[in-house]
C-alpha cells in the first residue's frame, strides 16, 4: 500500500482520536475531584450572592487552569518528541534506508527524511518542523486500485497526533461521505450505517485541534446550592446591628427627668448664689473678717443646713430635719458619684456612618481610623480592570537570531535550498546521522535549537494564558481593600500564580523525560541506542546497545539513566557549556548557553554559508549567569528575566472606582462626653431625688420613734 493509503494510519488516527476523547474526559474527571474537595474558609456565612459570585468565580478560573494546563502538556509532549527526534512506527516522519541488495545495510542507518506536501511545490521537512502534513489522506477503493477517495479535511503528517490536530470531521457530517468510508474499510452496502454527527453543534469544518483546546467540551454545566453550604456550615449563633432611635417613653422619661434634676439644683443652688452675692455687695459695709471668724461661719451654715425646713419649727423638729437633710445629701452624693462612675469611666463603641466616600475622603478617614470598613458597589472586579497585565522580560535567546527558522534550517544543512532542490524528483531526502561522531555537535545542533524556539514559544504561550487568565478572573470582596491590603493581596497573588506555573510546568516535563527514557523510545540522532543488524541473509533481526558516555573518570550507560552527557566538540574543538547526550532535550537541558555568546564559534557554527548570524550580548542585564546557569535553571524559571510590574500608581484608584463604595462605617471606642454625662446625672437626680424626698423623712421619722420607745421619752413631733 501506499503511504498515502489511509488504510495503512486510519486505525492509528481513530486509536488518537479516541485516546484525545478519552485523556480530556480523565483530565476533566480528575480536575473535578480535585477541585470538590477544596474547602471553602470563612468563619462566617456568606450570604447567597455573594457566595454565587465566589464560587462563579471559582469555577470559572479552575475551567481556565484545567484547559490550559492540558493544552500545555500536550504541546510540552509535542515539542519533546520532535526535538528527541522520536521515530514514529508508520513511518511517516523517518525511515530506514535499504541497500539495492533490497536489505537493511550493516552499521549505516541513514534516515530519510518525508518530504510532505503543505501546498503545490511547497516542501516541507518533518526533521524541521512537525506540523507538516498533506492533505491527500485517501482511500483506495478494494476492487479497483485506481480509484481514490479523498475524505475531506482529513491530513496525514509526521506524527499521529498531528495529523489528527490538523484534521476536520466534515466527512462524518455527510452521510455519503461516510457510508463510502465505512465500504473502503471492507463494509458492504447492506451493514448498518453509522449515524453522522449532527451539524447543530459543531461547526463541520472546526478542526480537531480546536475542539481539543476547549478540552472536547461544548456546554459546561454548573449548580450552586445555596442550601447545601448553610447545611453544612452548620452555624452557631447569628449577630446584628441596628440603628433605633430613642422610644416616646424613653423621650419623656428623660425631658420629665432632667426637668426635675433642674428644678431642684437650682432650688438648692439659686438661694445659695443669691445669698453668695449680696455679701460680696454689701462686703465694703461690714468689716473685713479673718480667715478663722469664715471658717467658723461656714461650718455654723453647714451645721444649720436644712432642705427639709417648715414654717413654725420648733427646736426639735428643727434637729430632725437637720438629720434628714444630712442623711439626704450623703445617699444622693454617694449614689450620683457611683452613677457617675457607672456611666463616665466606662468606653463604648460608638459607630459612624457616611454614604458615597471619594478617594480623597477615605484616604483621610482610613488614616485617622483603625477600624473603617466600606461596602463595595460590585462585588466581583475584573482584575484586567485595575492592574496593568503584561508579559514579562524573557532571556535574550527567545529574540535573538538563534530560534529564527533560518538559523535553524542552517544547522540542519548549510546550503538547505540547494539541498532541497537537488532532491525535488526524490520522494525523500538522504541524511545519515552516521556522518558525524557521537560528541560532534552538528549531530544534533538543529535539534537543540529546534527545542530552543519550541521552548520560548511554549513559555511565551503559557504565560500569556496565564494573564489572559488572571485578566478574565475577578477579585471577589463585599468590601473594599486598604491600600497596602491591596498591595500585598496582588504580590502574593503573582507569587502564587507564578510558582504554581513554573512548578507545574516542570512537573510535566520531567514525566514526559521519564516517559521517554523507561519506554526506550529511539532517536533518529542514534545518540541513545544503536541498532547493530545480524549477517545479511534471507531473515535478520536487528539487535539494540545502549550508547554509553564517559563522564569524567565513569562511564554512563543510556540503558540506565537519560542524563549521560559529556561536552560537545566541532573537529576536536570543544564547544564551552555544550553537551551531547542520549537525548537531544536531555544534553540541552545540562548545557549552558555560553557558547551563544562568543561571536567566533556562532561563526564556526554557521560555516560554510553566506549569512550573519549575531551572538547574544554578554554586557545584558540578566539574572543568569552566561557560562555558570545550565538551560534546566533557566527553563524551571521559564526563562523568565524579570516581570513588569502589575500594581503601578494608578492601580489602586482604578480599584477603588471599580469598587465605587456605597457606604462606609468605623467605629470609635471612647468614654462618654461630659455633656452626655451631666444630662444623664441631671435626669437620674431629678427622679432620684424625688424618691429621697419621699423615704429620707419616712426613714429618719421611722427611727426617731422607735428611739424615743426605746428610751420612753415624749413622743415624736411632727415637722
């Protein structure tokens, strides 16, 4: 069969279509469990909105993770596998070269390279770029050879699952169109047909690539129970606050009260001042008196002091209202000093309100509070709204000549035009990796360089994922951030989103290297095993040595370990930080890129070709060191040199509009004012006194009596 015959990849193409279907399900499933048993933290309950925005939210950033986390693992497994070079088993990217004798020819494997078709006259080299693919996927009829079906918008390519990605499934949306698939395929007219995809779904002609970047899924379904989560925060006690202001009882206690506590002190106090100020009149009249005839005057006005004084008093009844007034001023002095205590020392809280705050006016507020705390117009804020999204500043290599496709096309050959023109009539193009030794580094220049642009590119697309991510999540709070809560709320954002990606980034690829090493996949480099054919005859196997390395004074076996390497050379000239090693992405990984910035060995690199190619420049700001930092370091960091900033001057006012607050409130601990404190004191001893009015007469009459039973004196007088 041909190599154009579908027949000879079809069952490998459904086998990838099916095993796309079933890793994006199994990542989805696995993604889902994950997520379900994050707990969600409060120490209280949020109320339904607000909780449907946070989990929305939620939802909708771990949809985004998932996809593009998938996305990169399957573009992280893409790259790998060709720039290990990975020999694919139809044949479709490299094959073995036989002698004429129509035999496998000893010790020499020189690897043909497809030349597949994109457009007319247009050749493309799977050994330079893996998305090569003709469009002629055919089959060919079983009873007549010479009659072809193309199946519309189906490729075939280097690898399987390029193929696939390329493809369309327009064919299955026309029932003719896949009852003649499914003849080809040795079905007769009367076997059942199988259903066409329905066409109100799908666009016919989406390629399955497309699909599988949304993860295969059309409609994702979402249910928020509001109930569940108050079941299952199970809540304690409730609290609240509320403004009410004072009842018509409490009014008219108070007015009733205060107007009695002023009644009475000025009935006490008026007199008093009246009597105060007609002896300081009439002081120049009288002559002036010493200091011991005033102190003896005023304890005579106390002694004879007497609220409680009547007309026609007798001596008697004078003492008796003498001791009422005594026994009436001690209870209302102590009492009104503890009230005053009660009232006065204590602290309250006391809470102010306002509605609309502008920036300005909360910056004052928040710097004279400790407490402020205002409610946010929106709840949930595009954080593409206020911070300033980026990418950031990558090493140098990922825009320097170095990862340009001509550079790279130059390492593969030195004169590529002219080779690809001397072999247009051939269906394929000689290339014997035998040429050169196992450490020259020629053997696997192009494929380091290859991985080189493939890794700039796929850092480039995840971190762009990543903030086009950040920019379409929101930052969920019912109230607004302080500036410098702000400030560190994005930092360690950033912190955690760039760890978790590098991390994860890492992850991945030291499983795919994992992968590639206990599977003992072959590399068309011949760097990591050998295949060393029996003696020619009708029937040969082809047996399989690891390659081995010398490593300093030991040797490393590829059988072993994927990380054997040992320094590169050009004709015996050692090329500084380079490796070589049993994989291409193995070696580039343990070397540094010191090389890239000598001018004469880029030269040396690039001999035998009229173009310029510029070294990277040593004197850059960067944060690795050029002949010290291997490319592992540099990728773990995703050859990141420095983010731009994401928080700038305007960030937090951009916020704080987005935000909008529509009330804020704060709280002042302090005592009472004394304004607030006398009010009060004048309200209690008005009714206070009122009640002493009552029970100091009756009480000081109660035990003048039961004393004068007692010692049987003359009974008691009326006052």
């Amino acid at each position: 069969l041909s190599l154009e015959d579908a027949r000879i990849t079809a069952v490998g193409f459904f086998q990838m279509l099916h095993t796309l279907c079933t890793f994006a399900q199994q990542t989805i499933d696995d993604s889902k469990h994950i997520f379900l048993q994050t707990q969600l933290i409060s120490t209280e309950l949020f109320e339904q909105s607000l909780l449907e925005s946070k989990v929305e939210v939620a939802i909708r950033d771990w949809q985004a993770t998932t996809i593009n986390a998938f996305a990169r693992d399957q573009q992280l497994i893409q790259n790998v596998v060709q720039g290990n070079q990975i020999m694919a088993g139809f044949l479709l990217n490299f094959y073995f070269n036989f002698g004429p004798d129509n035999r496998l020819q000893p010790f020499s494997f020189p690897v043909h390279t497809q030349r597949l078709r994109k457009e007319i006259d247009t050749l493309c080299l799977c050994a330079l770029d893996q998305r090569c693919a003709w469009h002629s996927f055919t089959l060919f009829m079983r009873n007549n050879s010479s009659t072809a079906f193309y199946v519309p918008g189906m490729f075939s390519g280097c690898y399987l699952v390029n193929s696939v990605l390329q493809s369309t499934l327009e064919c299955f949306y026309n029932q003719t169109c896949l009852n003649t698939f499914q003849v080809t395929f040795g079905g007769s007219n009367n076997d059942p047909r199988f259903p066409i995809l329905d066409s109100s779904l799908n666009l016919m002609n989406e390629t399955i690539g497309s699909i599988v970047s949304r993860l295969m899924v059309d409609n994702w379904k979402t249910n928020i129970d509001f109930s569940a989560y108050f079941n299952a925060c199970a809540l304690s006690f409730c609290t609240y606050e509320y403004i009410q202001f004072h009842s018509f009882a409490y009014l008219f206690t108070m007015i009733v009260g205060v107007f009695g506590g002023l009644t009475k002190s000025l009935c006490f106090f008026v007199p008093i001042l009246i009597k105060v100020y007609s002896k300081i009149r009439s002081r120049h009249l009288s002559p002036r008196r010493t200091c011991r005839q005033r102190l003896r005057s005023m304890l005579s006005f106390i002694a004879s002091f007497n609220l409680f004084r009547r007309v026609n008093s007798n001596d008697v009844q004078l003492q008796i209202q003498r001791q009422m007034t005594r026994f009436y001023l001690i209870i209302l002095v102590t009492t009104l000093s503890a009230v005053f205590l009660f009232i006065a020392l204590p602290f309250h809280k006391e809470i102010v309100s306002f509605s609309s705050p502008s920036s300005d006016e909360y910056q004052r507020l928040y710097n004279r509070t400790i407490n402020l705390q205002c409610v946010c117009s929106r709840v949930a804020i595009r954080y593409s709204s206020f911070l300033s999204l980026k990418q950031p500043r990558y090493h140098q290599v990922c825009s320097s000549d170095f990862i340009s496709q001509k550079w790279i096309s130059r390492m593969f050959a030195p004169s590529i035009n002219q080779y690809l023109a001397d072999t247009v009539t051939k269906n394929a193009l000689q290339y014997n990796v035998t040429q050169y030794s196992p450490t020259d580094y020629r053997a696997i220049a192009t494929y380091h360089f290859q991985l080189l642009a493939d890794f700039c590119r796929l850092v480039n697309s995840t971190v762009d994922a990543m903030l086009e991510q950040l920019a379409t999540q929101h930052l969920v709070s019912a109230f607004l951030l302080a500036s410098a809560d702000f400030d560190m709320q994005i930092t360690v954002l950033m912190e955690q989103l760039t760890q978790t990606m590098s991390s994860t980034f890492v992850q991945s690829l030291r499983l795919i290297r994992t992968a590639m090493h206990t599977n003992a996949l072959f590399t068309i480099t011949a760097s990591n095993w050998q295949f060393t054919p029996s003696i020619p005859t009708a029937y040969f196997t082809v047996r399989t040595e690891p390659v081995i390395y010398n490593q300093s004074t030991t040797s490393c076996s590829c059988a072993l370990t994927p990380s054997c390497t040992q320094p590169a050379t050009i004709d015996n000239v050692t090329l500084p930080g380079m490796m070589v090693g049993c994989f291409p992405l193995e070696s580039l990984l343990q070397s540094s890129l010191d090389l890239l910035y000598n001018q004469t060995l880029v030269d040396l690199l690039s001999s035998g070709t009229n173009d310029t190619f510029v070294a990277l420049n040593r004197t850059s700001t960067s944060r690795y060191q050029s002949d010290v930092t291997t490319f592992d370091t540099i990728l773990s960091h995703l050859m990141i040199e420095e983010w731009e900033p994401v928080v700038n001057s305007t960030s937090y006012d951009l916020y704080f509009a987005q935000c909008s607050p529509s009330s804020c409130t704060f709280s002042n601990i302090r005592r009472r004012s004394l304004v607030a404190t006398g009010t009060d004191l004048i309200a209690f001893a008005g009714g206070f006194s009122i009640i002493l009015n009552i029970l100091v007469p009756f009480l000081i009459k109660t035990l003048y009596f039961i004393r004068q039973r007692r010692n049987q004196t003359q009974p008691i007088y009326e006052p």
